[in-house]
C-alpha cells in the first residue's frame, strides 16, 4: 500500500492552454488573483436552496445544471483552441454533466451531449478527431487525473498528442448534495484560515494540449514540463479525507522521491485548499511532513469558487502561470492562518523559491492526485 511507484515523465510539453472562471479567462483570473479580487458572489438556485457564495460565469443562457448552458460555456472556452494535429487523443474530465436535466420534473429534452457518458464524444465530434475519446471521473481531482492519464498514454506511445479539457458547472442537484453534508459556508471561503467554515461552488472549465512530438515543439513556446507526478487514495470515508493524510502522503513520495534522480524540493505549491476543517487540515499536515514548513502554498477557491472536476486543471493553468512570474498569488480570504504560517500566501503573493510547483487536489472517495511542473530550459 505504501509503495512508490514510477511517477517520472519524460518531461512532457504542455504547448498551449486556457480557462474560464467567474473572474475571466486565464490572463484576467490571474490578474485579479494578484489583486486579491474575489468573483464570488451571493445568489439562489432555487427556491430549495439557501443563499450561498457562488463562482458563476455570467451571460451564459438557460438555468443551472443545464445541456444548453453547458454548450454556450464550453464554445466560450474552446474558441480559441489552435489546429490539431491528426490523431490528437481527447481527454475530458467532468464529474456531472448537465445534471439537472436528469430532473424528471423540468421539462427539458431528453439528455443528449451533456452528461458525463456523452460529454466526451460531443466534444470529439466537435474537433473531428478520429481517435477513441477518454472520460476521466475521479471526483475533485478529475481535473488532475485526466492530465496524469493522458501523459501516461503518451509515455506509453498510444498517441504522441492530448487535448484534455475539463468541464463542471453549478447545478442544483449538486449545491442541495454539498448543502446536506454542511460544507458550503455561508459567508466567504477562507483556504487554510483559522475560521474557515465551508467551500464554495463554482462555474469553471479549462483546456490544455500537450505532446511529445518535436517539431510541434520547436514550432511551439512550451509552457512548462509535466516533470512528475502521482495518484493515491486512502479510501477512509466517501466524502471526508483520512485525518492523516494518507493519500496525499502518497501522492507527494510518487512526485518527491520516485525515479533517479533522488529527493526534489518544489518551489511551492497550488493546493487544493476548499476551506473546509478536514480538507485543508489534512493538506497542512501533509505540507509540512514533505515539504518542510518554509515552502510556500495557496489556494485559488477562495476567490474562483471550487470548480469539482474542472478545479485540478484550472490549478494547472494557474501554477503555470506562477512559473512564468516565479510567484503565488494571494490566497484571497485568507487573513489568519491555521498555526500562524508565515509560508501560505494571505494578502500578498509569495515568490516561488525556485522554478518549479506541485499542484494538488483531493476528492471524495479518498481520492488524491499531484501534478510537478517546471518551467521550460
């Protein structure tokens, strides 16, 4: 159970890649991060619901949890996805769907490409790829997973090019869901704050093609390299994480001492960061046993709302940006840290201590995933 397995990529290209949050694209997201800028706001689903903190994306048509809704917000995210090379390998995580339209009692038409077993071949058809799409579904760190399967194919020689692209909205049946285990606050999401008291849910998506063919890449600026990474679970409870952090402890051995090239110290860290007791103790812990107390951390939820399946791939997106600007942004709602940590990022941003970053996210079912990425030579 504790073994370390081979976590070592062969330093993939991530070549292009964006996202849309309720603060923006990838550049606005990051500029508001920086300026301590939340998007979340207060709003009703339903009549059945109470008023809690919500990411949502506005001007996108028809209701929460909806196929039509889904649709206009992903034309708005992929629109500027380039050309793909043939036999690109679609990757897509999501862990609902359009699930409100499942809803016998809303007269909507019978589900069609927005549920989580369509999802992926709407989009494929959407790019006419001709290879078999993949579905990734692995709770909160879906996101995560599907970025891990698709470098594990490209390793593997299945294809040498992935477009992942992952994809959750705000819906009904999920708020009541998060509403019944107590876990939304009713204020304002405050990661790794002593007075933390829940997470909020957010509109989130992103996208990333990656590709291990050179002359895409000497055609192409790389982001950054996928140089490792990990997946653990601790199976300890459906929703609640192992007070221990076993997963997570797995997950940052596979990243941290896995392969030849011995021990390696992140420049920081993206967390997971929901806001929540359990959650953001259990990451704490873990931090500290394998990084040390002086590696810095943060969290983006406090200010773009937790995206579920999309969240670990947004997470992405934004660690590279802290590669490009060697720095973490303000953990935005966080004003007193758990234990008085001087290395989480609060108000201010924190510089990288040196270029590379670990980001990392947990889900239900005990399940863990972490992504290391470095800036390009």
């Amino acid at each position: 159970e504790g073994r370390i397995v081979a976590a070592v990529t062969k330093g993939l290209s991530l070549l292009a890649g964006d996202i849309l949050t309720c603060l923006g694209d990838l550049d606005a997201t990051w500029k508001a991060l920086l300026a301590g800028r939340t998007g979340l706001g207060n709003q009703i689903v339903s009549p059945c619901t109470t008023n809690y903190p919500l990411g949502i994306v506005q001007g996108l048509a028809e209701s929460f949890g909806c196929e039509l809704r889904l649709q206009v917000f992903l034309t708005q995210l992929l629109k500027n996805v380039p050309p793909l090379p043939p036999a690109t390998q679609l990757f897509v995580a999501t862990t609902k769907g359009a699930v409100d339209d499942l809803d016998s009692r809303k007269k909507y038409p019978e589900p069609q490409n927005g549920q989580p077993w369509t999802l992926a071949r709407s989009i494929n058809d959407t790019f006419a790829l001709e290879t078999e799409p993949v579905t990734v579904s692995g709770a909160c760190a879906s996101g995560s997973l599907a970025v891990i399967q698709a470098a594990m194919a490209i390793d593997a020689g299945q294809c040498k090019h992935a477009l992942i692209v992952a994809v959750d909205l705000v819906a009904e049946f999920v708020l009541r869901g998060f509403d019944s285990l107590k876990a939304l606050s009713p204020t304002s999401v405050r990661p790794f704050d002593k007075g933390r008291d829940g997470l909020a849910l957010g509109d989130g998506g992103a996208w990333l093609f990656m590709s291990s063919d050179s002359a895409i890449e000497e055609q192409t600026v790389s982001l950054a390299k996928l140089d490792r990474w990990g997946i653990g679970c601790d199976a300890t409870h459906i929703t609640a994480p192992c007070r221990n952090g076993s997963g997570l402890s797995r997950v940052f051995d596979q990243m941290l001492m896995g392969g030849s090239s011995g021990q390696v110290t992140p420049g920081g860290i993206n967390g997971h960061g929901t806001g929540t007791g359990y959650n953001d103790a259990m990451e704490m812990l873990v931090f500290d046993a394998k990084c040390g107390s002086t590696v810095p951390f943060c969290s983006v939820k406090g200010a773009i709302g937790h995206s579920l399946g999309a969240a670990g791939l947004i997470e992405v997106m934004l660690s590279i940006k802290s590669l490009q600007e060697m720095k973490l942004p303000p953990t935005v709602g966080l004003t007193s840290p758990e234990g008085d940590r001087a290395n989480v990022s609060g108000t201010t941003a924190l510089p990288l201590q040196t270029p590379s970053i670990i980001t990392c996210n947990s889900g239900f079912g005990g399940i863990n995933a972490g992504l290391l990425l470095s800036r390009p030579e």
